[in-house]
C-alpha cells in the first residue's frame, strides 16, 4: 500500500471512530457530519461487515439520512433502500429538497414499483405534488434536474419583501443554497434576476418593477423538456451558478443549481465513455452479475461477426502469408496503429459533438481535419516500421509494403473515426454507442486488406 493511501486509511479510521461516538452516544446533529463524509465511512463499514453496516443505517435518524443515500455507490444504495421500510423511506424522502427527492423515488422505482407506490401514498401531498412536477420529465431532459424551491418575488414586490421572504426560507430551510432573486409577473413569466449581491445597492423600499426598467436583468434560462447537455453548456459557457427553468408557455417551475450541474457534467461524460465501449453505465454501477453480462454479451456478439468479417478478409490472401510467414508477424502492427488513430479520432469527434463545438455544415471540415491527421502521421510512422521491418527481415520491399499499407490505414482510421459518429448523430443516434466497436472492424478489415494486398501484388507478382 502506497503511503498516500495508509494516510488516508489512517484519517477514515480516525473519522469511524468519531463516528461511532456521534452515532451511539450522543444526540445526532446533522451538522456535525457532511453527507459524503458518512458515506465514505458507511462503504468502510460495508467492505469490513454487511451486518454492521445496516445496525449503522438503522441508527441514522430519517430525517437526513435521504442525503445520505444519495451519496453512496449504486449497490449499496439498493441495499439500503431495500433494508428500510417505506414509512422511513418516505420520512427521509420528505425531508429532501424537491430535486434530491425526486432523484431517491427515482432509486426506490428502479428496484421495486410497489415499493415507490406505497412510498408515495405516504409522502406529504404538498411535496408529492412537487416531485411528480419533476418526475413527468424524462432523465435527460432538464426539468429531472430542477429544483421546485427558488426564491421569486413580483414586480409590484420591493427590495424588504425579498429580503423578509429570503430570512423566512433560509429559518424554514426550505432553501439551503441561494443565490438570486428571480422577477416574475402574476402568472410566473419570469422577467428576469438579480444577484444577492446586486440586490443590496437598492433602498430597501425599491420596487422591482423600477429596479427592472433601469437595468437590464436578463436571465438565462432553459426549457424543462431541453436535453440537459445544453444545459451544461450553458453553465460551462456563462459561468453560472444557477439556471432557471421553464415550462413551454415561459413560466418558471423551478432552478438548476451549480452542484446539480456538476453532477450533470459527469454523469454525461461517464455514460459517453461507457457508450464508446458498448456498455451500459447504470447497469454496471448496479454490479448485478447477469445483467452486467448480458449487456456486454451484446455488443460482443456483433464483433464477434465483425471479427469473422475481418478474418474471411485475412483468408483470401492464405496463399500470400503462406508464401511469406513473415506478413503473420507484420500483420498486428498495422491493426493495432489502425486501431489507436481511430480511437484519437473518434473521442475528439464525440466529445465535440457532445459539446456542440460541431455545428451544421462542420462534418466536411472535420472530415477532412481527421483524414489530414491520419496521412501525415501514417507517413511518418511508415517510414520508421518500414526501416524497421527491412533491418528484421532484410526484404527493403516487404518495409515499402507495411509503410504503404501504415499510410492507407492511418487514413482509413481518421476517415472512420469521424463518419461513424457524423452519421450516428445525423439519424438521431448517440454518437458515442458502439462507436469503437465499429470502427475496430473498418481499421481491421481495410488494413489487412491494404496490407496483404500490397504484399501480394509487390512481393508475389
């Protein structure tokens, strides 16, 4: 073990037992632990004892404990939420801001619908009723992500009624995290938002609808139904630290705020990783075995075929490589540089297209950028294999032959590794699916087709 690790191990076991003495023997305050630092020590607890981990659970008091199921790895969560009843789960559920939530009845329906329908008969009709305003929305769009708490006054409003409704939502804690001031008129159009900080230059008898007439506030906002890649661009672009979101007739439901974001943001970079490879990020954060084997099994299935398609390619040049054993050694050389080009390739077009840095009528231009890319690196790369393959074998046309057939490759790889996901995204796929599968097969049947092609028309004829 490094010792970087043995500190951190060092400063957990530490962090255990100053939770053992919270937790047994004393009255829990919820601030005395951070939500993540309960759960770094319940996945300690789980990894050491299963039995303890869940006296641990039981020991929590419902009223926050929500947050903390929020925190833990997919597994755990399960077990937790399969462990606790649903008069607790409903209690914790209750206790949650609207987006947290929505986001543990989320969790509770993807293990058992029963459960989450008796949950929800249980949790108060007023919160109900904000998390089914959040539940409508599918996940990747960007009312799942909202927040229905968020401090707005009206037009007719000044600067003393925000400030007294401000106090009374920070004493209620029904908001924990605030950061503007949103306009809005009688039937929620919002109209604009001022920042706290800007808020305070004004008298506290100002009127919001004279702040608003002699400057502009302007917000940003987004849609509930927009797909929440744009709303992490906007984040990313603007800076923010909150995003209000409204319904298709312009009135505000809600707010996306900057720790929502950032789980957003990674969540979207994990699952077009995951995808890249042809596998399913939620049903490996679950670590259920079949399910985990069945998605994988998948997208093995179809290269299974395509490695059979590149192998039926390598069998009609069985009379070359018998002629020329030396072309079997060659041969992974040139699959494998096709291969790695194309993956380059392929990770900067999907995260491009991801980030929308491609736009309409781009597809030309990063065509013709990968394919650049490819030929100027095969042809400095076929110069060093090929001196290579002439020193081992000592035949200078076998090196002229692996160098050409680098080049082709190369090329090949760029001119794949930006189609593919061009084309995926022009018929409404996710770039990212399957992406590298795919592309493996065009490197490998393309390059042995130009290698042992090469090799028999130049070294045979």
């Amino acid at each position: 073990m490094k010792d970087n690790d043995i500190v951190e191990q060092t400063k957990l076991e530490q962090l255990k037992k100053e939770f053992d003495n919270w937790l047994f023997n004393t009255e829990q305050d919820e601030h005395e632990f951070h939500p993540s630092e309960i759960a770094n020590i319940l996945k300690m607890v789980y990894q050491e004892d299963r039995v303890l981990f869940l006296t641990y659970i039981e020991s929590l008091d419902t009223a926050y404990i929500g947050e903390i199921i929020l925190e833990l790895p997919d597994k755990l969560m399960n077990e937790v939420i399969e462990h606790l009843t649903p008069q607790e789960l409903s209690e914790a559920t209750n206790n949650l801001e609207s987006d947290d939530a929505s986001d543990l009845v989320r969790e509770i329906e993807s293990i058992s619908g029963d459960k989450v329908e008796e949950v929800l008969s249980l949790i108060d009709d007023n919160n109900k009723i904000e998390i089914n305003k959040i539940l409508k929305y599918k996940e990747d769009q960007a009312g799942s992500w909202m927040q229905t708490e968020f401090l707005y006054v009206f037009t007719h409003n000044s600067v003393q009624d925000a400030i007294v409704k401000l106090r009374d939502l920070k004493k209620s804690e029904t908001l924990r995290e605030i950061y503007q001031v949103f306009i809005v008129n009688n039937d929620m159009t919002l109209l604009g938002s001022i920042r706290l900080d800007d808020l305070l230059m004004y008298e506290r008898s100002e009127k919001f609808v004279k702040i608003i007439e002699e400057r502009e506030y302007q917000s940003v906002s987004v849609r509930g139904t927009e797909h929440i890649q744009i709303v992490s661009k906007l984040f990313e672009n603007y800076n923010l630290q909150v995003v209000p979101v409204l319904d298709d007739n312009g009135r505000m439901i809600g707010r996306i705020t900057s720790d929502d974001a950032y789980d957003m943001i990674s969540e979207i970079a994990t699952e077009q990783v995951y995808n890249m490879a042809g596998v399913n990020d939620k049903v490996e954060s679950q670590e259920k075995f079949l399910g985990i084997v069945k998605t994988r099994a998948s997208w093995l299935l179809i290269n299974l075929f395509t490695a059979f398609l590149a192998s039926t390619v390598v069998g009609l040049f069985e009379s070359t490589l018998q002629a020329l054993v030396s072309l079997a050694v060659l041969m992974p050389i040139v699959a494998s540089m096709g291969g790695n080009a194309g993956t380059q390739a392929i990770t900067v077009v999907v995260r491009q297209l991801a980030l929308n840095e491609i736009g309409r009528g781009d597809g030309m231009r990063v065509l013709r950028r990968e394919i650049a890319i490819g030929l100027t690196n095969g042809m400095m790369f076929s110069v060093l294999t090929g001196l290579t393959a002439y020193l081992w074998f000592g035949q200078p046309m076998l090196g002229v032959v692996i160098g050409l057939a680098l080049i082709i490759n190369l090329v090949i790889a760029g001119f794949f590794g930006s189609i593919i996901p061009l084309s995926l995204k022009q018929f409404g796929f996710d770039p990212a699916v399957g992406s590298s599968v795919l592309l493996t097969t065009a490197t490998d049947i393309f390059g042995f087709f130009a290698f042992l092609g090469l090799a028999k028309l130049m070294l045979l004829s």
